[in-house]
C-alpha cells in the first residue's frame, strides 16, 4: 500500500480545517497513527477532524490522561497519546485492545511505544515543522480501508478547488 500525499499547512485555521475535511470520511471507523515531535500541530489537526464529526467542545491533547473518549452521533472515537508511556507493557495492563473494535476511530500520537500491542494503521499522518515555521503533512494508507479513505479525500480536495 504506498498510495498517499503531502500537504503544506501555512496555520493553525489551515490544520483544522484540513482535519475537518478528513473527519467525515471516517464514519466507518479507521485506525490513524500521528508522528511528529511535540508542537507539530497533532492535537490541532484531531482538533478539526472532530469537529468535521460534528463535535463542538473543547480538545486538549491526551498527554496525561493516555486516552480522551469522544462520542459523535453514532462514533466512538478516542485520541491516544501515548508520550509519557516508556513501554507497550503500560498500554497492555491497561487494557489497550478493548478500546479498538471494529468500527472505532483511534487517532493514536507516539504510537511506536504502542508496538505490537495497538492494531496496525489504516491511515499514517507524519507532521513535520518547515523552516518558515509551516507544517508539511504526508499522509498514507496501509491498508485498503485506508487507500477509500485517501481516495475520497483527494476527490474532496480537487471539488474543493475547483469551487
């Protein structure tokens, strides 16, 4: 599966409005792995992709409370932040498996701690800082649920242009 894209990103109202462009195309559910350093934009960017999903309170980022729940209509969701874990035993004694059944949104930052132990990416998001303080976003399926998911947002970033 090596089907994906890149993105620049000039801000913060870009990030979430790009996030909200992704957000309704996961009704199905989809296993989303982030990476980038801290500060990125990781947590502004599920910050859009929930309110795409109609969601419209406050998002923090998980950071010390490992997993934030969110149900959106008929969605369950939960944004994994698993930066102050140091191994996968952590996640395994805390019963990490139940939260992924089928139909679920995980959106999951630092997932590599979570090796072997969370389910394999439908969807992988790498954020990077450019020089001009810009985000670059290159995003990729590794699954075929994944390729519908990036199939369909690159046909609503093409309508989008053309509007």
């Amino acid at each position: 599966m090596n089907m994906g894209f890149e993105k620049t990103i000039l801000n913060e109202t870009e990030m979430i409005a790009f996030g909200m462009m992704l957000g309704p195309l996961l009704s199905s559910g989809a296993i989303i792995y982030l990476n980038g350093s801290l500060g990125v934009g990781k947590t502004t960017f599920v910050r859009g992709l929930l309110r795409g999903l109609g969601f419209q309170g406050k998002v923090k980022s998980p950071t010390y409370s490992i997993i934030q729940p969110y149900t959106i209509s008929s969605n369950t969701i939960f944004h994994c932040d698993f930066y102050r874990l140091q191994t996968p035993k952590s996640l395994d004694e805390m019963g990490i498996q139940d939260y992924f059944t089928p139909g679920v949104i995980a959106l999951i930052e630092w997932p590599e701690i979570g090796k072997g132990i969370v389910p394999d990416a439908d969807l992988v998001c790498d954020f990077f800082l450019t020089q001009n303080e810009e985000r670059t976003m290159h995003i990729s399926a590794y699954t075929e649920h994944g390729e519908e998911i990036l199939s369909h947002l690159g046909k609503k970033i093409c309508a989008t242009k053309r509007a």
